[in-house]
C-alpha cells in the first residue's frame, strides 16, 4: 500500500484547510505572514495527530487480529477467565471460543472414552479367559480319561462354556443399552404378577439353594419395558441373595404420587462409601470369589435411567436396600 493510499483522507482534509486558511488570508488583508505562518503550523500539528491515530487503530487492529490466531491455535483456553471486550471481533471471538471449547470437550470425551474402552476390553479378555482356559484343560483331561471320569468332565465343561454363553449374552444386552438406539416400551404391568414370576425363576436359578423371599405392599399397575425392567430386578434381587448368609430377602412395593418403586432388602453387611462409588462400575465384583461378572448392577443402573427412573441405595443398621424407582 503507497503512502498516498494510506493517508489519502487525511492529506485531503489538510490541503483543505490550508486552502480555506489561504482564501482567508486572501479575503483578510490584514492576515500577515506571520498569521499564515500560525495556520501552516496549526495544520501541521493536525497532521501529526492524524497520522498517530491512525498508526494506534492499525497496531489495536493487528492486536485483535493475532489474539484472534491465538484464539485459533489454542486447545487450553479457560472461558472462564476470557475478557468479555465488545467490539467489532467481539462475535468472531465469542464463535471461536465457543468452538475450541467444544472441540477441547470432544477431545477430552475421546481420551476418556479410549480409556473406558481399554479398561472394559481387559476386563472381558480376563471374563473370557478364565473359562476358556478351564475347558481346555478339560479336553485334554477327557483325551487321557478313563470313561468313568469323562461323565464328570463333560459336566465342568458344559458349565464353563454356558458361562462363556452367558457372558456373550450380557455383553450384547449393555452393547444394546450403550448404543443409544433403544427404545423403552411402555407396557402396563401388574407389579406384583411381575414380581412373582421374578421369584420363580430366581428359585429355579438358586435351585441347590434355600431361597426364602417375601413380598410386602399393595398391587399396583407400573408403566414400564417389562422385558429390560425384568433384567433390573431380577440381577438386583440375585446380588441380594448371593450377598446375604441365609438366603432372606424382603421385596416391598411402594407407590405414591410422585413415584413407584421396587424395594429389594437384604440382610447383609452392605457397602462403605468407596464401595459404593464402585459398585456400579461394570466388571467391579464386591466379592472376588463370586461366580458372577459384575455387569448386573450396572446394568439395573442403565436399564432404570433409560426410562427415566433410578437405582438407589440405602443402608440401614441391620439391613440394606436397593430401590428402583419409578417416576410417574
């Protein structure tokens, strides 16, 4: 850009002037020299300012031009300790802001996700594992047996390849649940029908075990997907019985204006605070030695906040409870 491009507007208005102060000396005979002198130095000074009030907006505009590459380059940006400055770039700046936060939050989302995924991905290699490594063995006991063995081994392999079908089976319902792609049906259910084929099944499931479960409260109707609700309640009455000595467990159905619930109390020692935090961790297993995955809490959890409702716990003195609510 020429010096004449760049300062075009503010040549024009002091040739203007000096113009104007030449017709009044002209217009003005008593104007000497001297006067003249005075309005050349008036206009000089102007000048002067003109050009550093320029050169002060051309370095403020580049400033907000290279905050705004900052603005661009940058992935830590706090929004809560950026200057709020209204002017022409203010809505540029808002929109790029707001656009690395977001893009810091997905990047932020991914590192966790990746983590997740890595810590799920070893907990089922190792659920996997263990079976896998049981039947082998079992087949190479069943190569070298003598027939009466072999009855005995083709019971432990059949046990352990019906875990392996059972683990497949969970992973695909959470697979379902995470995707996001299901939807909860509304089916009207008679709460205490639901409950007692719950108690059936779960007896049929303990069938080398005492189970003793009773049932308190009312009937009444509850809007739900019975089928994913039935996963719920029938992993959290499991937990209860395999967490409790003799195999007791209390159901109580409670309704109100604001909710209805499934109350599931057992009689174990129940869970501190850091338990608690993990519990609902997937693969997470209070007792080591349980047969169990521990995907069935974390999977009543989803099942409960797909529809809205939640899992909650409670411990008592003597006892502990899981509730799944359900809001009306």
């Amino acid at each position: 850009m020429t010096f004449w491009n760049k300062y075009k507007n503010i040549i024009l208005i002091v040739t203007l002037n000096l113009f104007l102060c030449f017709i009044i000396v002209y217009l003005s005979p008593r104007f000497d020299i001297l006067t003249l002198l005075g309005f050349s130095l008036i206009n000089l000074f102007l000048f002067i300012l003109l050009v550093k009030r320029e050169k002060k907006k051309e370095r403020e505009l580049d400033d907000k031009i290279n905050n705004i590459f900052l603005l661009l380059h940058s992935l830590d940006i706090d929004s809560s300790n950026e200057e709020i400055i209204d002017d022409e770039f203010g809505k540029l700046r808002d929109e790029i802001i707001k656009i690395i936060l977001e893009n810091k939050q997905i990047a932020d989302n991914s590192e966790k996700n990746k983590e997740i995924l890595r810590e799920y991905t070893e907990d089922i290699a190792h659920q996997i594992k263990t079976p896998l490594t049981g039947s082998l063995l079992l087949i190479d006991l069943l190569e070298g047996s003598e027939e009466k063995n072999s009855k005995e081994y083709i019971i432990r392999l059949r046990d352990n390849l019906l875990r392996l079908y059972n683990l497949a089976d969970i992973l695909l319902k959470l697979a379902s649940l995470d995707s996001g792609t299901i939807e909860m049906s509304k089916d009207k259910v008679s709460v205490k029908e639901f409950v007692d084929e719950i108690i059936t099944n779960i007896s049929d499931y303990f069938s080398t075990r005492d189970v003793n479960i009773n049932i308190h409260g009312d009937d009444f109707i509850l809007i739900c997907d019975k089928s994913w609700t039935y996963e719920a309640v029938f992993n959290v009455v499991k937990n209860g019985i395999e967490a409790t000595k003799n195999n007791h467990i209390e159901i109580y159905l409670k309704e109100t204006n604001l909710y209805k619930s499934i109350i599931v109390e057992d009689f174990s020692r129940g869970m501190n605070k850091q338990m608690l935090e993990k519990v609902f961790k997937r693969f997470y297993k209070v007792n080591p030695k349980s047969k169990g995955y521990g995907i069935g809490l974390p999977m009543a959890k989803s099942v409960m906040e797909k529809q809205n409702g939640e899992l909650l716990y409670n411990k008592g003195k003597k006892s502990n409870s899981f509730e799944l609510r359900f809001y009306n």
